[in-house]
C-alpha cells in the first residue's frame, strides 16, 4: 500500500486538481514562506548545474543568455523606435 503523506508536505508536482485549493491555502504567506520557494529553487538549479564535478558552462551560460534575453525585452521599445527612424 502507498503511504499516505499529508497534502502540506507534498511536492506541488504531487499534488492532485482537488488538492491544489486546500494545498496553497496552507503555505505560508509571511516573507520566509514566500521567499521558501525561490531559494529552494535557486538551491536546486545551482547544485545541478553550477556546482558539480564534471562541471562546464552549461550553468552559467544560461544565466548570461537569460540576462541578455531580459535585456533585450526590456529595451525592445527604444530599439525599435531607432530602427525605424535608421531605415524609413
């Protein structure tokens, strides 16, 4: 038989269409509960892909590209208005 684990300390992956309600009524919404999942999440993709043995750049280069990636979004609208002030 499978174990029955409270809907609290599932995964949010785990969890089932029914459960989702009752599951994000009980986090935590103070600072610490909201900022919980992001380190978890930070912690989670720097030891797969920064902080291994057979290490590469695969880790940071992501994060560079997504840099630039945000960058260019959010200059978008000036670069734009320049190129079609260059070619028209």
């Amino acid at each position: 038989m499978a174990s029955v684990v409270p809907v609290k300390e599932k995964k949010l992956m785990d969890v089932k269409l029914g459960e989702l309600p009752s599951c994000i009524l009980m986090r935590g919404f103070t600072p610490k509960g909201i900022a919980g999942p992001f380190q978890r999440g930070y912690y989670r993709y720097y030891n797969k892909y920064v902080n291994v043995k057979k290490g590469g750049i695969a880790g940071i280069s992501m994060v560079l590209a997504a840099h630039a990636f945000f960058n260019y979004c959010r200059c978008y609208k000036e670069l734009k208005h320049k190129w079609l002030r260059k070619y028209h």
